[in-house]
C-alpha cells in the first residue's frame, strides 16, 4: 500500500512550483487579463521548452512517456499558478484525445507537433447552454465536410486543431479539425468569466473534418476522454482551491481588526479551517483519481467523478470564501483574489459541471455497485 | 502510487482472513449472553491467539503489528459483524497513556488485561463547568501524606457503571493558572465514596454518567507524570481519543441509503433516478471516499515510517455532521413513515432513526465540532489562538458562571 507520489515526482513538483513561482506570478496572469491576449505566449513557450506538454506522449512520437503522476503533478503547479496558458485544452483534451482513439497515422501526425508545442490543441464541444447529445447537435458532418457553429471553445484562437463532436446521421462522432481554413473556420474571441484563458466561437462551414475512432461513437469516446481529463482538471482545481487558502490565510495573519489580527476571530478561523477540510478531501479524491487514470483501473469513472465533483465544490469554495476574508479590498481588480474566483468557476463548467459529474458519479456508483 | 497490497499485505490478509473465519463466535455461542460479555468473549479469543491490539508489543499482550497490518485486521474484521465496543476507551485511550507515563509494574499489571478485555475502562475527564475548556476542571485533590482525597463531579463518563477502572485528571493546585494547576491519576472505579449516576440522554439511552467524588481517596502511586502535569499527560490521552472516536453514524452510509433510494419511490419512480437524490449521494460519496483515501494517506505516511500529517484531524468533523445530515435524509425519503422509530415496523430496523436521535451527541463528545474546526485552524494552519481572558490568573481568580 502506498499513496504517496515518488521521490522523483515530489523532485518534479518541487522544480514546477518554482518555474511557475518565476515565470507565472500573479502579474502575469494580470497583463493577459488587462491586455485581452489569448494567452501569456512566452510562458507557454517555456513550458513547452521544459517538455510538459510532451509528458505522456510515448518516446515513438516525441513525447517523454513519462506516466500520469508526473502530468498529475504538472497540473496542480498550473492550477496553483493559475497559469494563462492552452495546457489543459492541448494536454488533458486534445492530446488524450488522440492518444486514446487516433489511428496510427493520425497519432504519427499530430503528436509529435502537440509534444513539441508546435500546434496548440483544443476541444470543441459546446453549442450554447446546456449539455450536449448526439440529439442535441447541430454541428453535422457530412462527407467529410463539417458545419455548425461551436461555442465556447477554449483557446479557439490559438489552437491549430481541433477535436470536434459533431453529429454524423443520428450519431455522433468525434473528428480532427484544423481550424487554419480559412472561412471555412471562421473565429471570433468569445468574452468569459476568466479571460486569462482565451475562448471562442467557431463557424465552420463545410470545414474538412477527419474521423476520430469509430463512427457513431462520439459520446462513448467523449465520455472516455472526459474520464481521464477530469482527473487531470481536479488536479488543477485543487491546486488552485491550495493557493486561495494560502492567500487567505496570509491576508487574515496580518490584518488587524478591533487590535487583532482577524485570523484569530473564530468566525475566520472556522472559514479558513472549512476550506483545509474541502480542499484535503478534494485533494485525497484526487490522489484515488490519479492512481486509477495511471493504472487505467476499473475504478476510473467512478474515481474521475469523485474527484471532479470533490474539486469543483473546494475550488469554487475556497475562491469565494478568499474574496470573503480580504473583505473590501478582495474585491478590487487590484487584488489577485479575482483570479481565483473567475478560474474556479471556468475550470468548474469546462468539462461538464457540478450537475453532470454528480450523475455521472451515482452511474460510475450503481455500475461498480452491480 | 500503488493502491493494492504488497506481497506481504497480501499474505497477511490472507492469514487474518483464515483466522476470522476459523474463530469468529458463532450464533450460537453467543446466544443468551449479554453485550458485554458477548464482547469479551469475542476479546479474550482474540488475545489467546495473538490477535487483540495487535499494534502493540508483545510483553503487553500485543503483536507487534505494523500499523498498515493494523488497517488489514480492522479492514477484515469489520467484515463481520463481531460484538464489540466496549473496550475502544481502554484500548484506544487508557493503554496509550499508560504506556507513555506509566511505571513499568502497572503496565506490567494493566495492559495485558487491557488487551484481553478481562478490565474494562473508562476516561473521568468532563465536568460540568469544564467541557469544550476541560482544563476549567474543578474536581479537587487534595495531598495526605502518601494519598490524596477527591471531591467534586465528572460527568458524560461513558461506561463508568461497567469500568474496572478510570483514568482522571483533577485539580491539585488552584492557586496557579488552569493548565498548571492539574494532576492526572488511575483509579479503581469500585473506590469507596464514588457514586454513579446514569445520564438520559435525549435517545433515551443511558451511555453515559455523572460520577460523585466524596472523600474518595487514591495513593500516590496512581499519578501518572509528575505533580501539576496533568494537563500534558491529558493531552496524550485526548490525542488518542480523536484517533479512537470514530465519525460514528454505524452503517448509515451511501451503500444503505443507494438501497433504500431504490426501494422508495418519488412521483412514481425509485428515488435513485430523482437529480436531487442523486446530487446529495454523489457529495456523501465524495465526502467518505476523501476520508478513506486521506486516512490512507496517513497510512502510507506511517508505513514509511514517516509521521503523518494532520489531514487525519478532519475524520469525526466531516463524518458526524455528514451522519446526522445522511440520517435525516433517509428519513426525509420514507416521507410520514419516516417519523416512525420501531425496529419491526421501520426501514432498516430503526437505523436510520436511532442515528438520527444518537448523532447530536457524537457531534459534541470527543471535541464539538466547534472546537474541532479550532485545532485545524490553530494547529494545522497555525492560526493564532483567540483572547483568553483567563490566561496567566491563577485558577481560583478566573471569572465563571456558577
């Protein structure tokens, strides 16, 4: 029985926080927030430079087939940073995406230009408000060629490739799309929560769209794929639920109020102690989610739900409850608190929210229970 | 990262598993006795082969176990339903103590009958103006030459009408500040001058007492630690009680309400298929996996021989109110029938309803949860401590309300 991470992902962890310490302050997110960038390019660079985006691509395609504790251990540093970079729509969407239903020629073509950061990928899934289902979609492909408009996409500005769910008669299907064609593809920046983190919409019109896996098999497949990258997505989320208890508590230590500092008022305290409680299950959660997307268990819907839902409730909480503790000044742009508050939420509705994964989890539940 | 057991775990899983099922009482062996004595049994067995506290040294009728192999015996055995429960106070509270501050002839004396379940003991710590501030205690004692002499009242003392014997801390010096001023002793629970008094609690039950000191006399050689530092061998024993009491809540979990949301129907469906119903199990589910999985991390921390973090403080936090909140829920679902507490006429004979009624007082034993949010804020996250107008006046000047 072990639980714990290895040395050499705790050695991993301890280089990604201080790069991220670095190169991605608060500040950085700050000036693609006040310069309505897409994101922070030269972070981005760096990051590709140092081979995260390349973790568990295998060796055969330029990857460093490294396992999914390290890119676990990637994901928490980018949440704790609220880094403003495409990794989680080219990592845990595009990239798995391909690496789990790409033909052999597809995963020659593309993984190794997702490794080395040359193309930037994404996954286009929502049409608008609610979930999407193979009844539900107007993005249609026929004869290879795709319409319908996709929105919001994230890092649709950025992103060279897209995996896009589309309808193909009745069923739905996952497809690769480039997204340099032209007016076939046409982007325009969608305004978000968080825009530290690019969105948009996309119109595509008889756009070429290659099959991805199997026909007709698009929400099985996108199932599939939101499993693994919900581990992924937690990770993140806890990361960030960690930085905004650390903020708060820092702020709460040297605030003084009525001659104390308000840290020492049970009214903060149990707040503060409320968010340790969520973030540590949150975190435990994680770690089951990270062992089963590594073992690829059978335990991995059931585990990816937990996790997802269990970080989603701690971010959102702790990133609320920040704003709360700093009390007038957490509210002004000047403050970095508004970067949690907004990613919380982005990350919380990016691969199906609260609502969804709740269900899914009592599925993953009745299923493992049968 | 590998959540399976090694070869040994295995192995000895394997050994445990065999040794269960060969010895675990049967029916009918335990037909006609008492609670108690179905526990000691099902104890005395246990300590015969090996397998009582297995945590602890052999010379003290342990094993020796590591603490992992400790998760696998608990793990196995829970897998039956096995009379026991009496002896987590002792076991879980008491033995700790004692093996830290005890003389070597008492622990000679008292562990060992502590491992086989043949004593039972209980822990005199609360006391009325003394609970969630237990260093407030009053209960005097005073020197006599090679004794002491109690007055004063414990209460909320689970099984002292049942204990051998108790563990206490009393105030030996009120002329000194609260913590300084305490002394920690074991006593003999048939004690001439001691009275027992059960508590009814809002249950109905009676799991708890007030116990009477008049002229109780203990001998010196009962002190554990030295005069005036029974507040830090307290917190030895308080340690370990949060270690010991669990969430509580029995069998109230996802598992029996998943059951019971398929059997009762809302608008003419099972419940399991209702959005809300599914929400609540889905963050329950959440809630006891993170508690499994942080306690395992803990484990694996131990298992390295590392010390554990403090993320194992938020366990009784997060599970009683989770319990209680489960319970309520159970009921809500059987809608008027809800309201019923029979064990022939109620889902799940009562469970939920007898959870539901026992529950408000696991939130408070051991640490409200008040107090349990505190530790995490001052000794997790290092928080200061509130103003404590009492700090630094000695005991017999600080304020109070009767």
């Amino acid at each position: 029985m072990n639980f714990e991470f290895s040395e050499e992902q705790n050695l991993l962890r301890e280089q990604a926080q201080g790069f991220l310490k670095d190169n991605s302050p608060p500040a950085a997110a700050r000036r693609v927030l006040d310069s309505g960038a897409d994101y922070d390019e030269g972070l981005w660079q760096k990051i590709v430079d140092m081979g995260w985006t390349a973790t568990v691509i295998p060796e055969e395609y330029g990857g460093l087939g490294l396992s999914y504790l390290e890119l676990c251990v990637i994901a928490e540093e980018l949440g704790r940073a609220v880094a403003p970079v495409p990794f989680s729509s080219s990592v845990y969407l595009a990239t798995e995406a391909i690496l789990m239903a790409g033909t052999d020629a597809q995963k020659e073509e593309w993984l190794p230009k997702l490794a080395a950061g040359d193309v930037i990928g994404t996954l286009a899934m929502s049409e608008g408000a609610g979930r999407p289902t193979a009844r539900s979609l107007e993005c249609e492909v026929k004869d290879g060629k795709l319409s319908g408009t996709k929105i919001p996409v994230p890092d649709a500005g950025i992103a060279s490739v897209a995996v896009v769910l589309a309808k193909s008669g009745k069923r739905a299907s996952l497809y690769l799309v480039e997204l340099d064609q032209g007016s076939k593809t046409a982007f325009k920046p969608v305004n978000t929560l968080d825009p530290t983190r690019g969105h948009g919409q996309i119109r595509f019109k008889n756009a070429k769209a290659e099959l991805l896996g199997k026909a007709g098999k698009g929400m099985d497949l996108l199932d599939a794929l939101l499993d693994r990258a919900a581990v992924l997505f937690a990770w993140e989320q806890v990361g960030g639920a960690q930085a905004a208890l650390e903020q708060a508590k820092e702020y709460a230590m040297g605030r003084y109020a009525f001659g104390r500092p308000i840290a020492s008022y049970q009214a903060i305290k149990h707040k503060l102690a409320n968010m340790y409680v969520k973030n540590t299950l949150a975190r435990s959660n994680c770690y089951y989610g990270a062992w089963a997307l590594n073992t690829d268990a059978d335990e991995l819907p059931l585990a990816a739900a937990t996790a997802r839902v269990s970080a989603i409730q701690a971010y959102y909480f702790a990133s609320k409850e920040n704003i709360q503790t700093h009390g007038g000044m957490g509210y002004t742009w000047e403050f970095d608190c508004q970067f949690y508050y907004r990613r919380s939420k982005l990350l919380s509705v990016a691969i199906g929210s609260e609502a969804m994964w709740q269900d899914r989890l009592i599925d993953a539940y009745e299923e493992h229970a049968a | 990262m590998d959540f399976k057991d090694t070869a040994e775990e295995a192995a000895f899983r394997k050994e445990v598993r065999a040794w269960l099922k060969a010895n675990r009482p049967k029916k009918k062996e335990l037909e006609g006795l008492g609670g108690i004595e179905q526990a000691k049994l099902w104890q005395k067995r246990k300590y015969d082969a090996g397998w009582a506290c297995i945590t602890w040294p052999k010379e003290y009728g342990g094993r020796g176990a590591s603490p992992i192999e400790n998760v696998i015996w608990n793990q196995e055995e829970s897998r039956y339903d096995l009379p026991q429960g009496v002896f987590s106070i002792g076991q879980g509270m008491a033995a700790p103590t004692l093996m830290m501050w005890a003389s070597d002839e008492d622990k000679a004396r008292f562990l060992p009958k502590l491992a086989s379940g043949e004593e039972i003991w209980c822990q005199l710590f609360s006391e009325p103006a003394g609970g969630s501030d237990l260093a407030a205690l009053r209960t005097r004692a005073v020197k006599d030459g090679d004794e002491w002499v109690i007055n004063g009242q414990k209460i909320w003392t689970s099984g002292a009408h049942y204990s051998d014997y108790g563990i206490l801390v009393l105030r030996t010096d009120p002329s000194v500040p609260k913590h300084k001023g305490l002394t920690y002793f074991w006593i003999d629970m048939r004690a001439p001058g001691m009275e027992i008094k059960p508590i009814r609690q809002i249950s109905g039950d009676s799991n708890f007492n007030e116990v009477y000191f008049t002229d109780v006399r203990v001998s010196d050689s009962q002190r554990l630690g030295a005069e005036g530092q029974g507040w830090q061998v307290a917190l030895t024993t308080l340690m370990n009680e949060r270690a010991s009491i669990g969430a509580g809540g029995g069998s109230v979990g996802v598992d029996s309400i998943y059951k019971l949301a398929k059997e009762v129907e809302i608008d003419g469906k099972p419940a399991i298929r209702d959005p809300a119903v599914r929400a609540k199990l889905a963050d329950w589910y959440c809630q006891e996996s993170g508690l499994k999985y942080t306690s395992w991390r803990t484990l694996s921390a131990l298992s390295r021989g590392e010390t554990p973090g403090p993320e194992n403080s938020i366990g009784k936090l997060v599970g009683a109110p989770k319990a209680q909140d489960m319970a309520s829920f159970a009921i809500d679902l059987q809608e008027m029938a809800g309201a019923i507490r029979d064990p022939k006429l109620s889902e799940a004979a009562a469970m939920y309803q007898e959870t539901y009624m026992a529950i408000p007082g696991l939130r408070i034993a051991g640490g409200t949860d008040e107090i349990m949010a505190n530790i995490i804020a001052e000794r997790v996250l290092g928080l200061p401590q509130d103003v404590r107008v009492d700090k630094g006046i000695p005991f017999s000047e600080v304020p109070t309300g009767s």
